[in-house]
C-alpha cells in the first residue's frame, strides 16, 4: 500500500530516503486521480523494498503541495537522494509510470 506522505513526514519519508520515491499528488474529488490511484497502490506493492511509493492528498497538505508548485492534479514526481528527477502531470497508463520508476532503480 502506498504511504501517506504528509507536510510533518516529507522531509523524512521522501527527502532522505536512501531509495527512489514515487510521490502521486491527488485529491478526493480529483477524477482522473481516481484513475491513477489503482496504479499507485499496485506499483506500491509490486516494488516494495525497491523504491518507497506515497500519496499526498494536496487538500490537507498545502506546505508541500506548494513548495513544488503543484497546480495540475493528478501530478505524479520521482526523486532521487532527495532531487526531482522525472515528473509526470495528467492521468496515464501503468506502464508509463512504470517505466519512470524502474529507470530511477
């Protein structure tokens, strides 16, 4: 299952962590983050132990939402030691987000 990544566990979860990190930003009333979610929780699985897999729901979370600029949702980043290195906004399919994670391993 994907974490919840939250404004109190960023820095921790996401910026320190020592493997790579898909972060999906969404919301409750996003539909196309409805599309993207199942996505998210199967490559949460499917890669647990490889790379950390979290959520923020940019409506509780403004402080992150904002320090990188998110103003499209579902807005999917992947970093790396602590930088973006890939980013993908909109809703598309599993395999691309896939392919993104995979090249970050």
């Amino acid at each position: 299952m994907a974490i919840e990544i939250n404004d109190s566990n960023f820095q921790e979860l996401v910026l320190k962590s020592d493997k790579p990190v898909m972060l999906d930003f969404w919301a409750e009333w996003c539909g196309p983050c409805r599309m993207v979610g199942p996505f998210v929780e199967e490559l949460a699985k499917e890669y647990e132990g490889k790379a950390v897999v979290g959520k923020v729901d940019v409506d509780n979370n403004p402080n992150v939402s904002a320090e990188f600029g998110i103003r499209n949702i579902p807005t999917i980043l992947f970093f790396k030691g602590g930088k973006i290195v890939d980013k993908q906004v909109g809703a598309v399919p599993k395999s691309v987000l896939e392919g993104k994670l995979k090249s970050q391993l």
